[in-house]
C-alpha cells in the first residue's frame, strides 16, 4: 500500500497582543524552544510530507523560524487576518500543487501537540471520512466553538459568540486541530463565507458544508494538552509546566537518575547517555548533551555543552556555550567554562573561570585560576597542555601556551608562553624582615607612654 501524502499548514498569523511583548507570539519558547518550533518538530515527527505555514505581514523572523526547524516549509502572508478559513486559503496555492491525500491545520501557539495526537486527527480520513476535528472539554468551555454531534458524527461548529443559549451548554469544544480530506478541501473551503457576529471566514464553518454536500465529519476527543493555545505570559508559564513535566518523566523512562525531578529544568533538546545522575536544582538549558555515568551536582547550570562519560560537574558549576568536557572531567564548584575544550581527566575543582581555552587531559587547574581572555577589545585563546599543573589563583594572560607537563607557581600573573615542563613564577618576590613585628610593638608602646604623659 502506498503512503498517503500529508500537507500540515500551521496557523500563525496571530497578533500575540495580550503577550505584552515586541516579539512575535509563536517565537516565546517553552522548555527553551520556540512555541513554533515545538509545533514543527510534533508536525516532523508525525510525518508530515510538506508543511505551509501562514504569517503576518512583517512576520519574517517567524518565517525564518519555520526554516530552521522545517527547511523545506513554504511560506504564506496573510496581509489581513480575516479568519482562520481565509488563513487556509493563503496556502490554497500550496494544496493545489501538490494534490496531497490529507491536510492537517494546525496552530503554530498550541506547543504541547504531540505527533501521536496529529496522527490519531487524521486517522479517520484514511477510512473515507472528510473531516476530523479535535474535540476537548475544558473547564470552562467560554470562548471556544461547541462541537455539535449526532450519532457518531459531527454536524457543525458554532463559535461562542454566534451560539444560541442552548449551543453554549454543550461541553466538547473545537481544539483548533483539523484534518482534511485533499480530495473535497478546496471545494468546502471555497464555499465558507464570512456572515457571522465577528465577519470573518470561519474554518469552522467547513463542517456544515461538508454535511451538506453528503460528506463525512467526525470529532476525535484529545487531552487538554495538545489544544492548550497560549495568549498570555501566565499560560505561557503553565504549558513550560507541561513540557517540564513531560521532559523529566521522558529523562527518568530513559534511564536518568533525576533524585528530585521536579527541581530540575530542562529543554526540548537536552540529550542524556546511560547511568547518568543529576541532583536536585539543576537546569539545563538548550543544547546540552550528558553522556554515559556523568554526575551533575546540586545547582549547576548548563547552556551549550558537552558533558563527557564520566565527568562531574558542581555543585555550583556554570557551563555555558562551547563548553566541551571529556571523559572524567571535574568542574567543581564556583567554576565558570565557556568555549573551552577540557580533554579526558583533567581537572577544575574550584573558583576558576576557563574561557576561550583548551586544557589538555589529566592538567590540573589549581583554585581560582583565571583565563584572562579579553583585553576589551577581542578575546584570546590560552592554551594548556597535557600533565600541567596551575598554581592556585593565578591570572593566565591570553593570548598564551602552557606546555605540555609545565608548573605554573600559585599566585602568578602569565604573560608569555611557558615551554614543557618547565617552572613560570610570576608574582613578586616575598621578603622576610626577622624580627620587625617585635620592633613595631615596641615603637608604639613608647608613642603611647608620650601621648598619656601630655593630659
Ligand atoms: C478558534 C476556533 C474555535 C476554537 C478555538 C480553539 C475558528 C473560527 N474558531 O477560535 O472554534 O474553539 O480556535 O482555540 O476557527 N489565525 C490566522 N489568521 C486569521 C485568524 C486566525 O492565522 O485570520 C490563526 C491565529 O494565529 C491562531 C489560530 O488561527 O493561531 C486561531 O485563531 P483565533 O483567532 O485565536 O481563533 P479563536 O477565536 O480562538
Ligand atoms: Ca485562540
């Protein structure tokens, strides 16, 4: 049998207002990625053959977006929002060329629609059926289109403002999800006009049409999840709730021993090997990846960084982009890495800031340690060799090398290369004066004696 094609158009033209924002709505993120973004990666994984998605006017960065997610998607402008049909009807010119067998609309600021609910939506149309529509039951039902049903199918939507009292104590509502039959799309959605309280072509509508030209609609009933749209920062705060909460559950099914999963934050693409242990209060911001039997301790936060087999990280640590840590690394707490590659056994244990740095394997960076890696105009690379060792609190100015094997004596400030296993001390040298402490007392007891004598 051969697979039935897909075109997913994702609604995205929305003006995002009650986000009290200058950015557009779908690019707020959720567990670290864009709403958008979380909606496309359901879309790919579901197994969309082509995605459309229609935007405002002005809406590049939303376009773009879209690109980065799903390369292939084309791009549709709504230039004036007239309803969620007229919307579909920006991408007609994408379900004409490529005759696909379903089409899937979905909303480009519902980020918790999973790729099995997608599949489930268009289901009923690979047995004959022309329509589908998610169907949920919210607490409070105000504001949403009410599915009226008969029997087993679904007979109209009526949008809150234009339902009579009746209508609008019906429980299920429309969820926004809807999958077309290809074959009867274009001759049910050039038939929606726009004569209702609000003068807007309303998707809707599609489902009276289709009843009248002898077609098939029915409901499919989804979680809340998978419809749950966001207007607002507060249900923006609350669908980071579900996606945090699906993450950890996803981390520990695969093995993670998270001892207080809900104090640890992570992001849609956070990457864990086997054996992995993360205590409580950690977050994990986007791109990090923590291979196998790696511990990250209480209150370390990661951006941007590869942790390798075996390494332990904080408590306390602070990795950000371009950190890349190899197997058995220590980064102790109160350290600070970024853009550093710190090969296989070596070790950071405390207070130090590695920046724009390579450390070779088994080095040993002593406390408080600093790359001093810009010099407010660029910045610099230090490079550290294999075996060394670095004095506790010394200031490595780059650009610099450390040698292979080579001692750096605590408290220097580096400013030229040191060459393999030799010994850098640059810090003033200490002076002893035996006895002087002694002679300071004495000067003062007399200073004293003289100044009481006067009153
Ligand atoms: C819509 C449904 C309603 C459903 C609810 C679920 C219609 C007529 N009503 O109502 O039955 O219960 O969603 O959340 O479809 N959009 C455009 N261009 C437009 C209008 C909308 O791209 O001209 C996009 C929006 O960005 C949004 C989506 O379509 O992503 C839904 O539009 P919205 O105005 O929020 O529809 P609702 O009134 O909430
Ligand atoms: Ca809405």
């Amino acid at each position: 049998m051969e697979a039935r094609s897909c075109l997913v158009i994702v609604l995205a033209a929305g003006e995002g207002t009650r986000m009290r924002s200058a950015r557009p709505k779908v690019l707020h993120a959720v567990a670290g990625q864009s709403l958008l973004g979380h909606v496309l990666a359901a879309v790919a994984n579901f197994g969309a053959t082509s995605i459309a998605i229609v935007v405002g006017p002005g809406q590049d960065a939303v376009a773009a977006e879209a690109k980065r997610f799903a390369p292939d998607t084309e791009c549709f402008v709504q230039n004036e929002r007239c309803g969620t049909a007229h919307a579909v009807l920006t991408a007609k010119s994408a379900i004409a060329a490529r005759k696909p067998d379903d089409i899937l609309v979905v909303y480009g600021d519902t980020p918790l629609v999973r790729p099995q609910t997608l599949a489930r939506l268009r289901a009923p149309l690979a047995a004959g059926d022309s329509l589908a529509v998610a169907a949920f039951r919210p607490a409070d039902p105000t504001g949403y289109g009410r599915l009226i049903v008969a029997g087993d199918r679904l007979i109209a939507i009526r949008e809150h403002l234009d339902a009579s009292a009746a209508e609008r104590e019906v429980e299920l509502c429309n969820g926004g999800i809807m999958a077309f039959a290809g074959k009867t799309a274009l001759a049910i959605l050039g038939r929606i006009g726009n004569q209702n309280r609000k003068g807007e072509y309303y998707l809707t509508d599609a489902v009276e049409i289709a009843r009248d030209m002898k077609f098939r609609a029915v409901a499919v009933e989804v979680e809340e999840d998978d419809v749950r749209g966001i207007n607002t920062k507060k249900e923006l705060a609350e669908a980071e709730a579900v996606a945090q909460q699906r993450l950890r559950q996803a981390a520990l099914d695969a093995g993670v021993t998270l001892i207080a999963p809900e104090t640890v934050f992570l992001s849609a693409d956070t990457t864990f090997g086997k054996d992995v242990v993360v205590e409580p209060y950690v977050v994990f911001g986007e791109k990090v990846s923590v291979e196998d039997g790696a511990v990250i301790h209480s209150f370390s936060h990661l951006v941007g960084a590869r942790v390798g087999k075996g390494a332990s990280v904080g408590p306390f640590a602070r990795l950000r982009p371009g950190a890349r840590l190899g197997e058995n690394v220590h980064i102790g707490n109160f350290v600070e890495v970024k853009e550093a590659t710190i090969e296989a056994g070596a070790k950071a244990n405390h207070l130090s800031y590695i920046g724009d740095a390579f450390v070779g394997a088994e080095a040993n960076i002593g406390a408080g340690t600093i790359t001093c890696n810009y010099d407010g105009i660029a910045k610099h690379r230090t490079a550290i060799g294999k075996s060394a060792f670095i004095g506790s609190n010394s200031a490595l100015v780059a650009p610099v090398q450390i040698g292979d094997g080579a001692y750096v004596g605590s408290g220097s400030v580096i400013t030229a290369d040191v060459p393999a296993e030799a010994l850098a001390l640059g810090r003033g040298r200490q002076v002893v004066k035996e006895g002087w402490a002694t002679r300071l007392r004495a000067l003062k007891s007399i200073g004293k004696r003289k100044a009481g004598s006067q009153d």
